[in-house]
C-alpha cells in the first residue's frame, strides 16, 4: 500500500467508510491513506465486529477483505445486503476467480485484489460512489462511448428502442422480460425480479441499446464508471449473475466482441 507523502485533496464533502481487515498492518495504512484522501474511516479488525460497526451507526461505502476471523468477508457481505445498498468494494488477496465470483454473488459491487496503490484504491471508491445512487436522469439512455441520447416523443422508446427520457412511458419488453426505466422496476413473466444495484445498472445500459453489441470495455466505463482499462472479470460474472435473473437466453454473448440484449 503506497501512502501519499502530503494530504491529498478529497471528496467535497465528508464520506464514511467501514474498514474490516485483521491484518494490523494493512489495515492501519488503509485507513491513513483514506483520511490523508479526505475520508473518515471506521475500522473493525473481524467480521462480526464489522457488522456491529454497520449496524450501529451510518456508513457510505464498506470496504470488506475476504479474508476475516468470525464472521468472513463473503458472509458479512451477506448480512449487509440483507438490510442495505451500501456499496462494498471487496479486497482480496487472491484475486482468483473463486474469491471474485464469491464476493460479487454476495452482493458486492466490485473488488480490488491486494496490495493496492492509493490511487488506484481511492478511484475505486470513487467510483462506486458516483454510481451508488440512481436518478431519473441515469434512466435516461446513452449513446454508446459517452453522453446521453435524445429521447423520442412522449410516450414512445428513444433510439435504438431505448427508455424514453424520464416522465415519458418507459417500460420496455424483451420478451417476457419487462424493464420499467423510469419506477427501475423489473418483472420475468409478472413476477418481480431482485436485483443488486450494479445488475440493474448493467440492465438498463442493455436495454438503453437493445440488439446493439456492447463491448467490455464501455461496459466498464458505462456501469463501472471506470476511466481505466478494469478486470473484465467482473463484466463477465455480472452478466452471468443477470442471466440466472432474467433468463440465460435473453443477453447474447458475440465471441470476441462483448454482449447484446435479444429484443
């Protein structure tokens, strides 16, 4: 973990963050990297603790190791996502693809595997920061590569059969697959879908582009906000985790290319 030398400059306003990590060592310059950042930071050095922390007072992003005495990082992940969206960003010091599959069908909406430069820790977070809470503007579609696409007439798609913009009709079918762009409800054959917070983000970039192949790396930049090549492993296991939900047939994967929503 590099510590930056001199405070850098923060977030604008002050953000709390849950740390749970047993290493001492670790987890000491965890947390003085992020209050050199401008973050305050919790700290808790086992799972069960952790949760004690969660529960007991307010956080905005959870910062979790795999890896925890009590209480693990996956189960933990669990117990939060019961009664929370928080964002929680895993750390693992694997970063294999058990850890990451485990972390993120717990409910986790991204990892870092360690050690992890500041710099690169601290985008992370800012990151899920910026995506933590949706608005009726994020329904609005976009055009693939960057800004928002124009909507069409009240009550009708935008391009490509995309949501209209926000206060038009904007429920879409696939299918027996309906996406309520504007109430960000979804529903399989009448029944409701759950979904975490970045599968439905990652839905409604499909949905905004039906039939259009969307790339692993606008993905990444679209639904991760990402301003960087990320690990395509979490695109990967999160279409999987959407196709369990909505049907394995409904997004199609183009060999080479990236991944398409069946109109």
């Amino acid at each position: 973990m590099t510590v930056p030398s001199a405070t850098a400059p923060g977030p604008s306003a002050p953000v709390t963050v849950l740390l749970v990590e047993d290493d001492e060592v670790i987890r000491t310059a965890v947390a003085m990297a992020l209050e050199r950042y401008g973050y305050r930071v919790t700290s808790a050095a086992d799972g069960l603790t952790g949760l004690e922390l969660f529960r007991g007072q307010d956080h905005d992003l959870l910062l979790l190791d795999v890896m925890l005495p009590e209480l693990d990082g996956i189960g933990l992940c669990r117990r939060v996502r019961e009664s929370s969206l928080v964002p929680i960003l895993m750390m693992s010091a694997r970063g294999d693809a058990l850890d990451v599959v485990s972390g993120l069908e717990a409910g986790a909406d991204d990892y870092v595997v360690k050690p992890v430069e500041t710099p690169v820790l601290v985008a992370r977070i800012r990151s899920l920061l910026r995506r933590a809470t949706f608005s009726s503007a994020e329904s609005a579609p976009r055009a693939p590569g960057g800004g928002r696409a124009a909507a069409g007439p009240a009550g009708s798609p935008g391009p490509e059969g995309g949501p209209a913009a926000a206060g038009t009709s904007a429920l879409l079918t696939f299918g027996d697959l309906t996406v309520d762009t504007a109430g960000l409800d979804v529903a399989r054959a009448g029944e409701p879908v759950a979904l975490a917070p970045t599968e439905l983000r990652l839905l409604l970039e499909f949905a905004a582009h039906p039939g259009v192949v969307l790339d692993r790396r606008t993905l990444l930049r679209e639904v991760w906000d990402y301003g960087w090549d990320g690990d395509s492993r979490v695109v990967d296991l999160c279409v999987q985790r959407l196709r369990r939900k909505i049907g394995t047939d409904r997004i199609e994967t183009v060999r080479g290319f990236g991944y398409k929503l069946r109109r």
